[in-house]
C-alpha cells in the first residue's frame, strides 16, 4: 500500500511497492517523485511503454539530482 499519501513526494519505497503499474503514469506524476526513487526504479521504468514527455521529465529529475 502506498502509505495513504494523497499528495508530496513519492518515496523508492512507494515506486518499489506500486511495480508495474508505474508503466501506466502520466505525464505529471514524475514531477511528484523524489529523484532517487526513480533511480531505483529505472529498471522498471526501462521496460514500460512510456510516451516521449514521460521518459524525458525522469531523465531530467534524475539528471538534476546528479547536479547538486
């Protein structure tokens, strides 16, 4: 279970919890995700249909935390 979060971060443990169904988000939801969850879960993500948009916000987010 997600925890009962209904808004902020999503954490790893949420993305690692939620598997596969992260193949159906949107183009928004990497906003609401901490960098280093989609990190981890970047072999999950690698395997998912995921549209242009979608695939670019993760890199960004992920990049960004790189640049700190």
């Amino acid at each position: 279970m997600l925890q009962g979060k209904t808004s902020g971060t999503l954490t790893a443990d949420d993305l690692t919890e939620a598997g596969n169904t992260l193949c159906g988000m949107d183009s928004a939801a990497p906003d609401r995700m901490d960098a280093d969850a989609l990190e981890k879960i970047a072999p999950i993500l690698q395997k998912c249909n995921l549209d242009p948009s979608t695939r670019q916000k993760i890199a960004s987010n992920i990049v960004s935390k790189m640049s700190l």
